[in-house]
C-alpha cells in the first residue's frame, strides 16, 4: 500500500518519527512531500492513501483540499498536529478514512491502525510494485549507449572552491584540483565506478547496480573518514581540503564519457540539489534508496536527517 504524507515543514522530523514503524514494513510505501511546494496533491491510485498535515492551513484551504479528495475518490486521512479542530466529525462525514491529534502523533502509527482502516473504507489492497531496477547482468560489458539502466550515482565536490581561488593562481588550483580527481577516480575505478561528468571541483560516477549490493558506499565512507590523510598524502593542496559526497539510485540513459550533454533526467538533477543546495556541510549524504540496500553493519554507520524531495535523506556519523 502506497501511503503518502504531505507535511508542513515544521512538522517534518516528528513525522518521520510518527511513520516509522510503517518505513520499515515491507508491506507499505511511505512518501512524505512537503505540502507548501505543491499547489494540490498528486493524483494517486485506488491502492493508496493520502494523509494531509492541516498545520497553519485556514479553513477554506482545508475545504479544497478535501474538494479535491473526495473528486478524485482518493482516501485520505488529516493529522491535527495542533489539534486545531474541535468537530472531528466533519472530516468523516466528508469521506475520511484516519484523523491523527498531536497526542496520536506522539507514538508510531501501528500496522493494525491501517488495517482497520482498510477494513472501515473496503480499500481493495494490491502489492506495492517494487521500484523499476533495470540491471545490466555483466556490468560494464552489457551496457550499450542511449539504452537505460539503473545505477548508483556518486557525487563529490570540493568545498569552498572560491576562497581556495583566492589564495592559490589558477593554473596551480587546477593542478591541485586534478590531483584529487585523479586520486578519487582511481579509487572508484576498482570498484566498477566511472568518471561520468567533472565541472570545476565537482565530479558524478556512476556505478551499475546490481539489484542487491552497493560496494561503493564503503569506498565513499573511507573517503569521507580518511579526509585529511586524502589532503595531504594524495593530492598536491598540501593541506586539508573539504568535500561532500552525496549517493542515490536511480536510472538514466547511458552515454559515455564525454558525450552527456543532451542527457535528460530527473534523477541526476535531484543528486546535484541534494549534493549542492541540501547539504551545506562536509561528508557523505545518502538517500533513502542507497540506504535501504545496505546491510546491518553499514547501515549502523548512518544517522537519519531530514526530508528532500520527499526522501528521507541519511548522513554518515562522524567516526574517529
């Protein structure tokens, strides 16, 4: 079962908390979208529901939204974060399947509450389809331009680039700059990863995707942990330099190296957001589909953060 959450912002983190148990079942799928950067919810299918965070909404808001519900015969169910409504029953007598207070919000949503609700509106439930991995069966060799396939997708960038422009010349950053890219790509390189695009101090490899494992999360956690003895031992900055990294899953058309220009895709657009506009800081940033391919142990390796794009997004823990 699809269930999707449309959140106010400053309800974002409690949320995920209040969804939890429901994440980590396999039986549902859990989308949060922030509700302020959508003018009216995704249309979604008969296998789905809809909770909407009314926080900071004024009554005529509401009433579209619910208009729009009960059009399209969607299920829906409203959180009250604030418990702002005294009439509850109005929601029901208006279709809805669920009505969450902010006294509800503060334990998990169990399975046997979306049970009952499937029971109380006779929701027909089909398996939630698993996401679409187009597998390329013997790696590199099967991979053939401008067919698509899924990879992993591995972005790094080296921080504040304009100071180091600023005390450096040109022709010496470059160098120094290639220095770090050449270290990078042939550590990568040993793990079936290539060079895809590199713009200034900013480079994308790809990695095929298996469909089971990701190794490539292991190199991106040395990189991040071993960043000083990077700096200094195998690059020319002589000193300790700063960089991100940001992974996710997905599928693109595949061109070579070199020959990315006319690409299109969605995919790649959301990992160069996340890895230059959400994470600001330092380290390495994962979303939600490369976490759930990792193992136990790894996954130890990870603390959650906050939402983007409707992913949940994972940072590695600063380990000594």
């Amino acid at each position: 079962m699809n269930i999707t959450v449309l959140y106010h912002k400053k309800n974002a983190s409690s949320l995920q908390k209040t969804f939890g148990t429901l994440m980590k079942s396999k039986k549902y799928s859990i989308e949060f979208i922030d509700r302020d950067e959508y003018n009216k919810p995704k249309k979604t299918t008969a296998n789905s529901l809809y909770y909407l965070d009314i926080t900071g909404l004024q009554q005529a808001d509401i009433q579209k939204y619910i208009k729009y519900f009960n059009k399209e015969s969607m299920f829906y169910g409203i959180i009250d974060y604030k418990n702002t409504f005294s009439d509850i029953a109005w929601f029901f007598h208006n279709n809805a399947c669920d009505y969450i207070t902010k006294e509800t919000c503060n334990n998990p949503i169990s399975e046997s509450r979306i049970r009952a609700i499937v029971t109380f509106k006779s929701i027909t439930l089909s398996e939630t389809p698993q996401k679409k991995y187009i597998i390329a069966r013997d790696s590199w060799k099967s991979i053939k331009p401008e067919q698509e396939y899924t990879f992993c997708f591995l972005l790094i960038e080296i921080l504040d680039v304009h100071e180091l422009k600023k005390h450096i010349a040109s022709e010496h950053l470059d160098s120094k700059i290639f220095s770090f890219r050449h270290f990078v790509e042939n550590t990568l390189n040993q793990l079936d990863g290539k060079l895809w695009m590199w713009m200034d101090a900013t480079g994308l490899f790809i990695f095929p995707f298996d469909g089971k494992s990701l190794p490539a999360v292991d190199s991106a956690i040395r990189l991040t942990v071993n960043r000083s003895i990077i700096s200094l031992e195998h690059t020319l900055f002589n000193q300790i330099i700063h960089y991100r990294i940001a992974m996710h899953i997905g599928n693109t058309v595949y061109q070579p190296h070199g020959k990315t220009g006319t690409i299109i895709s969605d995919c790649i657009n959301s990992l160069f957001h996340l890895g230059q506009k959400y994470t600001a800081d330092e380290g390495l940033f994962i979303t939600e589909d490369v976490y759930n391919v990792l193992n136990s142990r790894t996954k130890g390796m990870f603390i959650q953060t906050h939402l983007f794009e409707g992913r949940q997004i994972y940072r590695c823990k600063n380990i000594i």
